[in-house]
C-alpha cells in the first residue's frame, strides 16, 4: 500500500513559528477479524504507517494519495475520531493523544472536520441557521445577530441562504455549509476528508484544503 505524501502551501509567512499541528510516526492498523465473534484478529490493514507531518499557523497542508492510501485515516486519527494505534499529535503544543474525554471535547473546538459528503452530516429538516447556530450553542458561545450573516459572508453565501434547508443548495453550496461549520469557532485546525471545491472567503484567500489552520486565515 502507498503512503500519502503532504503537500504544503503558503506557509511563508509562517515558518519562524511553532507548527500549530504536529503530526510524528502516526500509524492507523485496523484488525482483520474472521469468522466468529471476539476471535483473535487474523491480520491487520496497515492503513496508515508513520505519517509525519507539521502544519504552521496560516499554513494549507494537502495529503495527496491514490484511493484508498489512508488519506481520510490520517485524518480520522489526527482528530481522535478512531484511536491511532501509536504515533504523536500535538496541537498548539499539547499532547492530543493522551488527552481523557472531557479535555478531549474542549481540544475538539480547535481541530474541524469538513466532511466529504456534506449532505449527510446536515440534518434535513433543520434550515441551516439553526444548523449553524446549534454549533456555537453546544459550545457555549454567544450567537449574535450578525454572527450567522458574518460566518456565512465568510463562505461566500448570502445571508438570505440562512433560511433555506439543506435540499434546497447545490453540492457546491453545500459544501461550502461544512467548512462555514468546521470554522464557526475558529479553529487552529480544520480538516477536510476530501479535496475541497475551489472557494473564496472575505480575504480572497483560497482553498483547496486537507488542513487549514485558521486563527490567523479567519480572524
Ligand atoms: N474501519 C476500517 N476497518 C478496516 N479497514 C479500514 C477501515 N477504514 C479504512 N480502512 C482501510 O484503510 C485503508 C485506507 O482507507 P482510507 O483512509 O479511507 O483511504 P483514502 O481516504 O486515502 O481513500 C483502505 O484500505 C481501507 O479499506
Ligand atoms: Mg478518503
């Protein structure tokens, strides 16, 4: 199996930085288990095997990889979404690995996944300010009356938008609903299980993102 190799872009301004994401040795082996159930695994897919990588603030990094060479695990495994079975990741310098449940929850405001199928992470029967607003509101932060125009500015979307359903945007739109999401709280980290269409915000920065630190991008 190949490994995914990074692809780094517009790290310039940030280099004489701390990375704001360090990734060392990551490896993700999944058990094979045949036959009846709890029985010993029989193998392992080695889907992700000592993936090194450091992301500086403002930085876009791109894992690049045929199908199926453990793209999405990394990921996945960065974010603690499925337990890494060893390897380092640190995040603004603290150790994500050995984090418990709660601190776990707390370190997730700064690491966002934008998913690769937007439509199915969307509730369909909530119009997508209510979608956006419940994000802020799990975290205890304050919804003002510009906050969901602001962030949805931010992804190039009307605030009339606001009001619609997820059924009633295009895959484009859709997606750009998942990062408006994934950077609602301003994360130091976002993720992005795919690549990404083409899109602009305020700054006319753009991205075509597997990781994208953003304090210093959306501020
Ligand atoms: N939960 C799982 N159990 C077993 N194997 C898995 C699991 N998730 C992914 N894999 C395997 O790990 C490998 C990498 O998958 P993935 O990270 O999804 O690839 P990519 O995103 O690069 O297309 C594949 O061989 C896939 O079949
Ligand atoms: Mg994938």
């Amino acid at each position: 199996m190949s490994s995914p190799s990074s692809r780094n872009a517009g790290g310039g301004a940030a280099v004489a930085q701390a990375p704001v994401l360090e990734v060392t040795d990551l490896v993700k082996h999944f058990p094979i288990r045949g036959g009846l159930v709890g029985r010993r695994p029989t193998g392992f897919v080695q889907a992700v095997n000592g993936v090194s990588v450091n992301v500086n603030r403002g930085q876009t990094v791109a894992l690049v990889g045929e199908s199926g060479c453990g793209k999405s695990t990394t990921a996945r495994a960065i974010l603690r979404l499925i337990e890494p079975t060893s390897g380092s990741v640190r995040l603004d310098g603290v150790d994500v690995l050995s984090l418990g449940p709660k601190e776990l929850r707390k370190a997730r405001r700064d690491m966002q996944i934008v998913f690769q199928d937007p439509y199915a992470s969307l509730n369909p029967r909530m119009k997508i300010r209510q979608a956006l607003t419940e994000k802020y509101e799990l975290l205890g932060a304050e919804v003002t009356s510009r906050t969901i125009p602001d962030l949805l500015d931010t992804v190039g979307l009307a605030d009339e938008y606001a009001d619609r359903y997820p059924h009633e945007f295009s895959g484009g739109q859709r997606q750009r609903i998942g990062i408006a999401r994934a950077i609602a709280m301003n994360p130091s980290s976002s993720c992005s299980t795919s690549r990404s269409r083409r899109w602009t915000c305020r700054s006319r920065r753009r991205s075509s993102t597997c990781w994208r630190t953003c304090r210093t991008s959306w501020a």
